[in-house]
C-alpha cells in the first residue's frame, strides 16, 4: 500500500515528549567539506542509516541508490533497514531524539506528518533542492522534478519532505476483458451504471474494493467531487471552510457512490477484505473494476494472470456541467522522504537523496516497480508496462487538470474520518447526507481546535 494519499492512519507521535529542533544557522550534523564533487559537505567516512517502507515496491530500489552512494562515499557503511509498520518501529526513537537518517515514511501506521512537522522534527531540504542534480552539475535537483513535487512537501513555505513516485489515482480495469465483452470504458456516470448492469448480468461483479480500507474507494468518489466543483471545492475543503462538506459537488458525488452500492454494484463481502485479498479477487475476473492509485500493477505481480492487461482509466464525469473536464485526474507525488533534524547524519540524508531522486535511479525504480518516479523523463527510452503505459497516457491527457487534495496529509484525523464515512456511505448505513453532515461535524472540531496547527492552500 502506498501514497500520501493513498494509504492508512498514521502513528500518532507523542509531541509532548519531543524535543523541538531546528538546523537553522548550523551546519548539518555529520557534515564536512563541501566541494563541486561533494556539494552537501558529507563525510566520507560518517554510517549511514537507511529505513524503507517495503510494500508493494519492496525495497531493491532503495539499495540500488545505496550502491550509488557508496560509490561516492567508499568509507560509508550503510545500515539498511526494510520494514512494513514504519511508525510503531520509529516513534520511539523520535521520542528519545535518536531517529534515522533518512526514513521512506509511508504505509500503514506510518509516522504524522504534521505532527513531525510542528514538533521540528524535519530537516528543511532547499539546500538539497538547489544542490547540482546527481546526472548533470549544471540542473539543480528542484528542475528535475515532475510539476507539484515540491509543493507537496511544503508546509509553512518550508520544503520539509521530498516524495519518491508520482501517483495517479483512477479506476483500474483488464483490458482484454473489455475487448471479449464489447464493453466500452464510460466516460459518464450515467454510462458507468448502464456498464454496470450488463457487467452484472454477465455474472460479474461490476465493483469491488479494499473494504477493510475504505480510503481506496473514497479516492474516486473525492475526485468526481472535484471535478464537478473545481478548484474552489479543493480549496474550500482542504481550508476547513464552514460547510465545505456540504457542498453540491461533494453532495453529488456522494449520492452517486450511494446509488452504485444501491442497485448491488459492489461486490458482495468487499467490506470484509483487505488491499491483497480485493485485489486477488479482481485478478481472478470476480469483479471487472477497482480503485486504486498506480502502485496497482506493481502490487500485483505474481498474481495477476499472464495476459491481464490492467489499465487505468479516470473518474467517470458525473454531469455534463463539471468545472474540470472528462480527463481530468487526481494525482500528486507520494512515497514520502524525510531527514530527521536530529538524526545524526543529516548531510548524508540529504546527500542519499539527491542520489535517489536521479534520473539513473529512478529509471531503475521505474523498470522494477511499474510506477512513475516523481523525477521528469525517468521512463524516457523504456518499454511501458500496460498499467505504466495507462498511468503516463493519463496525466499526459490531464494536462493542467490532474490536482490533489491537501487536508490528507495536513490532518490525519480528518482524513480518517472521511474513509471511515464512506465505508458507512458504500455499505449502505448512511445516506449521502448523515455522510457530509459527519465529514463536516469532524471538520468543525478541527477547524476550532487551536491546538492543531493550520494549513491552507
């Protein structure tokens, strides 16, 4: 499972027992000489720790750039660690300021973001951004990457964390299924549910989902809320406006999803399973579509059949007066990498992520994992899988109508409390109504308490 906005409810960190830190004004912790060869100053001879969250990309990617790190810095030794519950193995040591020095902070349970950020827990990476890229001296690292990358690891104007891949979010069908049965991808709702029925009276389930994380179908029914109120409904949601949940488009997209559980749509026992059990049964032709955000396909080798062929398409256009157009995608960078501020080789944090964010690298993650890297042209000359092919093709077609919503990373309650409606909406125990009135009822408490840091978009 992956992606910021993809996955999961994040550790709690225990901020109160945090010490602050910052690394204004002083150099980076196992710093030393900078040079046009070494330009963050790393110590060449200074450990390096390396935590990854291994999912469904694993984590050869990760040593690859630890090979190239070595590369340059021979007297390194590196410690490298692949591990799945990436909070509960790491909140301790944030506690006792002894963290990593460079942590993959994603998955299930992964650490708070926000909570890292207030506690200045982050090391800010401008200086990473504008350091020579690893390919080529003369573009700095901030130029090599895919458009909103350093927005999304932004917050207060400081650039606290970088994100790996580029993820688009849509509906993930088999194409050669769809050929044998005529059947044709909708572009509108009307047409999904019209599909729908002829799918089910094939003997097909029309839709199944990762019921045991809710989140995965909630990321369609969100994006055809966009798409039917443009960006100020982006911007009014994530800025905790007063009913902003209540809003036409979120009402609309809402009742749709209602309706497709309704008329028997999903599955039957889909709130039951989990990610690999949802996504094994779609494998097997039990349902004809899913959501999920691009690391699908890569999560899917070795259980897909030969001959599968997923594709993603997008969000079917829910009216025929929608802001954004048909194409139009949610899609951002996830993956996220962090340097602790009190780890104790800041420098070579950052020194491993400039090697990590190279196009060398990341075409190596993008062969292995079938998933777009958040670096530009790291799938240049390489043969697409179906699902990768799919992926580019659709923000290619979205153009300057692929967005994100923010208030998933900025606020993890809130974020949990969306998922957990829309697993009540789809499982028929609210209406599309009791839905926004509960989303908006968690946003409110938000909104007033003063003890949550603010962000805004």
């Amino acid at each position: 499972m992956k992606g910021a906005a993809g996955v999961a409810i994040a550790a709690p960190l225990l901020s109160a027992c945090v010490t602050s830190g910052s690394n204004d004004d002083k150099p980076a912790a196992g710093a030393g000489d900078k040079s046009a060869d070494n330009p963050l100053g790393v110590k060449d001879d200074a450990p390096l720790e390396v935590v990854i969250f291994k999912g469904g990309y694993g984590d050869d990617y990760a040593k690859h750039a630890e090979d190239l790190y070595k590369g340059k810095h021979a007297k390194a030794t590196i410690d490298h660690k692949g591990i799945q519950k990436v909070g509960e193995a790491l909140q301790p040591r944030f506690v006792a300021n002894t963290p990593p020095d460079v942590v993959d902070n994603t998955g299930a349970g992964r650490l708070d973001l926000a909570t890292l950020v207030s506690a200045k827990q982050l090391s800010e990476l401008t200086e990473l951004l504008d350091a020579p890229s690893f390919d080529d001296p003369n573009t700095k690292v901030r130029d090599t990457l895919l458009p909103g990358v350093v927005d999304d690891g932004t917050f207060d104007k400081q650039v606290l964390t970088l994100n790996f891949t580029y993820t688009v979010w849509g509906l993930w069908y088999s194409k050669p299924l769809f050929a044998s049965k005529g059947w044709a991808y909708p572009k509108t709702w009307d047409e999904m549910l019209a599909l729908c029925a002829t799918i089910k009276a094939a003997g097909i389930a029309p839709w199944t989902y990762q019921g045991k994380y809710p989140e995965y179908i909630n990321d369609p029914l969100l994006t055809m809320a966009a798409k039917i109120g443009g960006e100020a409904l982006l911007s009014s949601v994530d800025n905790l406006e007063p009913n902003a949940w209540k809003a036409d488009g979120l009402k609309a997209a809402a009742e749709a999803f209602a309706e497709l559980a309704a008329k028997g749509y999903i599955m039957s026992g889909s709130e039951a399973l989990s990610h690999t059990e949802a996504q094994a049964a779609w494998c097997q032709g039990k349902a004809a579509f899913i959501p999920c955000g691009s690391w699908l396909e890569s999560e899917q080798k070795g259980v897909a059949p030969n001959g599968f062929d997923m594709v993603m398409g997008p969000v079917p256009s829910r009216t025929g007066s929608d802001k954004m157009g048909g194409a139009a995608v949610q899609a951002a960078s996830s993956e996220s990498y962090i340097v602790p501020s009190k780890a104790k080789n800041v420098a070579g944090g950052l020194e491993y992520l400039r090697i990590l964010f190279s196009k060398q690298s990341a075409k190596s993650f993008a062969q292995s994992a079938g998933t777009l890297p958040a670096v530009a042209g790291a799938t240049d000359g390489l043969t697409l899988s179906s699902g990768l092919g799919s992926t580019r093709d659709a923000i290619t077609a979205a153009g300057k109508e692929a967005f994100s919503f923010r208030f998933r990373t900025w606020y993890a309650p809130l974020a949990k409390a969306v998922d957990d409606a829309t697993g009540e909406l789809v499982n028929k125990r609210a209406t599309a109504a009791e839905w926004a009135q509960r989303v908006q009822k968690a946003a409110d408490a938000l909104a007033k308490d003063s003890g949550v840091k603010k962000y805004t978009r």
